[in-house]
C-alpha cells in the first residue's frame, strides 16, 4: 500500500520517528543481526510447515476422491450401512480438509508477515528472561512456540508494559516479573523493513508512521499499534455490556472487532463466529469493515439492520415504509412524532400503559364443558402466574393446564376438548384482539392520538416500527435468538431508546454498544448517552477522546465547527485545511475539478466528495461522473471502493478517506446547530487533506 508524500511541516514534527526508521534502515544488518537470523529461521521454518500443510490438504483430496470413487462404482452393491457409514466418513474427511486448509493459508498469512514485536520476560522465579514474539496467530514448529497470539495473556505485556516491572494476568492468576526487552519490528513480504529498540516514545513512533498511510478500500486490523486504553477495552471479558462513547477517529469500530476476535480466541469452547452478530448502519459501512476478522484469522461475523430484524419479526404481521430521510422531508408534524418517539419518556409512557392494560384486558368467565369446569377465578390466577410472558402465550399456556386438568380428572374416559379448542375460547374473553389494535388503544388510553398517523393501509410509519414491536413483544411474543451470544451495536446515537428495548427483549446477551454522541445524523432524536445509560443500568461506559484518523491541522480546524472539548488530537501534522472562496457555482465546479486532478497524481488512494443530503451527492455525481471515473454512494449502495467517492454525510460515517473535499459549504446549506454537527462529521472523515469550497456567503458555521 502506498503512503502520501509528506510535507516539510510533517517531516519537521516528527523527528524522532524518521531518524529512529530511517538509521535503523541503514544499520538493520549490523544493529540487530539476531533479529535477521531469527527472521530467517522462522521462514524456513514457516517454509517447511506450509509444505506439510499442503501435503496434508493433498492428501485429504485423495482420500475424500478416493471414497467417493468407492461409493460411486460400487452404489449397487454396497448395503444401507455401509453408504451410511462412508457418507459419515466424507463428511468427517470434509471437516479435516476444512481446518487443514485454515491451517495452510493461516501460515501463508504468515510468512508474509510473521510477528509485529519482541518482548523479553523474566518471572520473579527464574534467573533468565524469556523472548517472546508476538503476530497475528501462534505458531509451533516440532513442539517449540516460536510466535505467540497477540490475544494471548503474555502479549498484553507488549501493549500495557515499559521495560521493567510487569506482569500478567492467567487463568490460575497473577504471574509477575521483570520486562527485560520490547522491540517492535515491520516486516512485509517476508523482509524486514526496520526494527525500534524500546523507549517510553516506541508506539507513538510506530503509530505515527501507520497513521501516516493512505487508507484502503477496507478497513484493516491495528494490532501492531493498539494503544493501551484500547487494549483494555479489547481484553475486556466481564462486562455484560460495554458502552463505548468515541470521539471521531477514535478507533471505536476496530476495537469493537478486535474485542469480538479476542474473545472467540479465548472462549473457543462456547464462542464462535456464528454466535456474534453487529448492527451497521447501512450495507456500504459493512462492506468496510468486512476485512477486519478475516485478518486475524477468524470468519466474518454475520451483519445486519434495524429494518432487517423489523422485516424478519413483522413479515405477515404489518408492512412498514423505510426511513425517510430527515433533510429531505419537510413535514413539521412527521418531526415532531419521530422526536416524541425517540425519547426515553416514551419508553415509559408505553411501561405504563402495558402494565395497566395487562390487568384489564383478559376478563375470563367460566369455562365448562358437559361436567368438567374451570372457574373464572381460577383462569384469572393462572393469568397473574404467567405474567412474565406475552399475553397470547399465557392463553396457550393456560388452555394447557386446562386440558391437563380435564384429563386428570377423567377418570370416566369421557371425551374432553383439546387445548387448541380451548384456546380459541380463552382467546375470544381478550378485549383486544390484535397488537394493531392495542397500539392504536394505547395513543387513544394517553390523549396522544395525534402522534400516530399511518401513511397507508396495513402500514406503519418508520418511527412506529419498534414501539409496535415492543407492544408485539408483550402481546403475542417476538422471535427471540438462541444463536447470537454478542451483539455489536454501532453508531449507537442513531437509534431510539424503544428500538434499545427491543433489542434486548430479542437479545438477551452480551453486547458491545459503541458510538459518538457528537455524530448524531438525525436532528429529531431527542435522547441523550444518559438516556442510554439509563437503558442499560449497570453497564459499563468507556470514553475514548483521542482521534488517531485526521491531522491534528484537521482536527484543530473540525473543533472551529463544533467544540468538542474533551477531543484530543494526535501530534500528526499536514497540510492546512483549504478554505476556498468562489465567484459562483461555475467556478465551485471548477475549483473541484482541480482539486481531483491533483489527487488522481497524488499517491493517495481515496477522495471523498461530502454533500449535506443524497440528493445533493446524486445531482454531484449526474455532474462530475461526465468526466472522472468515481463511484456515488448512496443508501443503496452494498460496497466500498477506492478512487473518488461522492456521499451524502449520512453515508460517510464511520468511513475515511485520504483527502476529503466538501462543497457549497455557505450559509445557505449550512445555517442551524444541527448543521454543524453534519458539517463536523464531513471534516472529520478527512485522513491526511481537507478542502471546503463554498460561493456567495461562508457559513458562519465556522469560527
């Protein structure tokens, strides 16, 4: 991957990481001639494995041919049980060959790049210290562990620890002792590129130099440069749920994942891919962040939205019209309802009413058939008993012990009714006999009718979708998982506080909740982080203020727009952002185009042309796809590319480019409070250059 030409202001503010790099160049083979001669080894080594791994694959080929050859000539003649048993055997011989392939490109990953860092441990028990070195994946060659996970107890030293006392925690509990060595290396295609003796600045030379890359069109794994408060969120095991509030640029998505890839490596026994899940906000940002597992050997996790799980739990039930877009619909009444409903008040108006509506909305009366009987009362109390589950669940579960009842007492052998019978007879004693119809009672109950309208017959409004499943929830039940052990929830400020609450009626797990309360995309979300704090009593909240994405010219300029206090901005430096004044919008468009040109002979990678709203990015794009090759990202957008991308801000969050450009930024465009949270998240995708370009009167959006 190719990295961006620095400026004389980049190279003149980072002194100590190019001299460090840049000596260790010249001296690598006299300076460290033991790491040369380890690297070697390992890579014969390494050599040697992925010979007996593709050995092992071509012998499971065989033998999986071989068999199916057998069942093949023999079909006629073989009995039951034996297809039976060598249909057994393929699968078994399937499964070997899967690991045994996982194994091989495993190691082929590997011999690109084998480990990232050295650490030399000492326990308080022995005389001598000990060398580690840590990668991507373990790797054991004739019993020997050459290099260590960096999920492992013993690499967390490398991330938490100086040189000197330290120690690590285990299983069977704390093992103490001396770090004698930390040495960090870059190896790519098998060679060693440069490696830094240990000092208090390592990491940030390190990080400084990754940093300085040009982006991808994926978004890759940080694990030569985890920082330590990072590396605490990652190793973080106990927590039932964990609320990361992240500034832009924080890393919070790559820890997230790196969180869920640590702990499929340490609960192996009863974690796996198949039991994690994340919630994105749109299938382009899936796409981005799809490489990021694979990297550290494990499976892509299985990636969804809020209006998947809707289409799933309702399908049959009720339709739903999607999410408009809220800069592009101006209809004061739809606002004022979509921010009613995204409160936390509204959770508790709906509590309420359930919780009343649950005593009064069964009044059973006898039910008898010839000599057999169940009493009103008794039908009642058994009501009450079940009322920890849905309403029509408790009529199932009744109509049950009334069948069971009969048929205990019948010792006649007379005939008695089925509890299917039953049932449609209790269900007939409900007052209200649809979700629909109680949800409509409910804003009739609160003197709120006004804030329910649907658009169409049989059809909500996007803003109803969740509370109407938190009312189906109660009332018939929803399709709870019994597969997804840890849910991931990103760009946590955009979804309501009803959607949270069906999420954990769907999910009763483990989650990882992460976003930026500064980002939020919607300006009739009415809730607040405490309000999400309030949801989830008990969990525990991490904030992280340091962006590691833009240069701190970038993020000095960002905080003109909105000031975030508590954002910290790493000590990397470039160009200053780009203020362009134009005549009109002619000369916008052309300025644009200059500005493209001179990224297409550039060494950076990917360009972002930032709108306010869709529309806006489409008639952009209709304009300037005529002569450039670039790619327009919209909400039915499924992937990410490089070269030049033109969004809307609410597509480009949680992505990043090289250079950002964002135009018609005057006070037309961007005027109100809530602009400027748009307009800070535009800035703050910008990785190493950013230009603003605007006609008639600047926004005064900008200090």
């Amino acid at each position: 991957m190719n990295k961006p030409k620095k400026t004389d202001q980049q190279i003149k503010d980072m002194p100590a990481c190019e001299d460090n790099i840049s000596k260790n160049k010249g001296n690598m083979f006299s300076e460290f001639p033991e790491e040369i001669k380890y690297l070697e080894t390992i890579k014969d080594k390494l050599d040697d494995a992925i010979k007996q791994a593709n050995d092992s694959v071509e012998q499971i080929d065989k033998e999986y041919m071989d068999t199916k050859r057998y069942m093949v000539q023999y079909r006629g003649e073989i009995d039951p049980r034996e297809m039976f048993q060598n249909e057994l055997a393929l699968r078994q011989i399937d499964r070997r060959g899967a690991y045994a392939v996982g194994l091989r490109d495993k190691l082929a990953k590997l011999l690109d790049s084998p480990y990232f860092a050295r650490i030399d441990f000492r326990e308080v028990s022995q005389e001598t210290p000990v060398t580690f070195y840590i990668g991507r994946f373990a790797f054991s060659h004739d019993n020997e562990l050459l290099i260590s996970d960096w999920r492992s107890p013993i690499a967390s030293m490398f991330y938490d620890s100086e040189v000197g006392t330290a120690g690590y925690d285990v299983p069977a509990g704390r093992i103490d002792g001396e770090l004698t060595r930390k040495r960090q290396f870059k190896i790519k295609n098998g060679e060693l590129e440069y490696a830094l003796e240990s000092s208090l600045n390592i990491q940030d030379d390190i990080l400084q130099r990754e940093l300085s890359h040009t982006s991808d069109e994926k978004m890759k794994s940080i694990i030569s440069t985890i920082q330590k408060e990072q590396n605490l969120i990652i190793r973080n095991e106990k927590a039932e749920t964990l609320l990361i509030q992240g500034v832009a640029g924080s890393g919070k998505t790559s820890i997230a994942l790196h969180r869920i890839a640590y702990l499929l490596y340490h609960f192996k026994d009863r974690l796996s891919v198949k039991n994690v899940a994340i919630l994105s906000p749109n299938k382009v940002f899936g796409d981005y962040i799809s490489n990021v597992l694979p990297e550290l050997g494990e499976e892509p996790i299985y990636e969804m939205s809020f209006a998947d799980i809707a289409e799933v739990q309702l399908e049959g039930i009720i339709h739903f019209e999607p999410d408009k877009d809220p800069l592009e619909t101006d209809d004061p009444k739809w606002a004022e309802r979509v921010g009613f409903k995204s409160t936390l008040d509204f959770i508790k108006l709906m509590d309420e009413y359930l919780a009343r509506v649950s005593e009064t909305i069964f009044k059973p009366s006898d039910y008898i058939f010839g000599r057999f009987s169940a009493k009103s009362e008794w039908i009642l109390s058994r009501f009450s008993a079940y009322h920890k589950y849905p309403i029509k669940r408790r009529l199932k579960m009744i109509a049950d012990d009334i069948h069971d009842r009969f048929e205990n007492d019948n010792f006649m052998g007379e005939s008695v009714p089925k509890a299917r019978t039953i049932l449609k007879s209790l269900t007939a004693m409900l007052k209200v006999k649809s979700t629909l119809a109680l949800y409509k009672d409910f804003y009739k109950q609160v003197n709120i009718a006004d804030k329910f309208v649907m658009p169409a017959k049989k059809t909500l409004e996007w803003a109803d979708v969740y509370p109407f499943m938190y009312f189906h929830a109660a009332f018939e039940g929803l399709q709870e998982s019994q597969v997804i052990h840890h849910l991931i929830i990103d760009e946590m400020q955009d979804y309501t506080p009803a959607q949270y609450a069906v999420m954990n009626v769907l999910f009763k797990c483990q989650k990882t909740i992460l976003g930026d309360f500064g980002q939020s995309i919607n300006p009739n979300h009415l809730h607040t982080l405490g309000d999400l704090c309030q949801l989830y009593e008990g969990a525990e909240l991490i904030e992280l203020n340091k962006s590691y994405r833009s240069t701190y010219e970038i993020i000095t300029f960002a905080k003109r727009i909105q000031m975030v206090a508590s954002l910290e901005a790493i000590e990397r430096h470039g160009d200053v952002p780009d203020l362009i004044s134009c005549c009109n919008q002619q000369e916008e468009l052309a300025k644009i185009k200059e500005k493209i040109k001179t990224f297409q002979n550039s060494e950076n990678v990917t360009l972002g042309i930032i709108l306010k709203t869709n529309s806006m990015a489409k008639a952009f794009y209709d304009v300037l796809s005529q002569n450039h090759e670039m790619h327009l990202i919209s909400p039915e957008s499924a992937i990410f590319e490089n070269g030049i991308s033109i969004t809307s801000i609410q597509m480009s969050k949680g992505l990043e480019f090289d250079e950002v450009i964002i135009p018609r930024v005057n006070d037309e465009i961007y005027f109100s409070e809530y602009d400027r949270s748009l307009l800070y998240i535009a800035c703050t995708r910008a990785m190493h250059r950013l230009t603003l370009t605007y006609s008639k009167k600047l926004t005064g959006l900008i200090r």
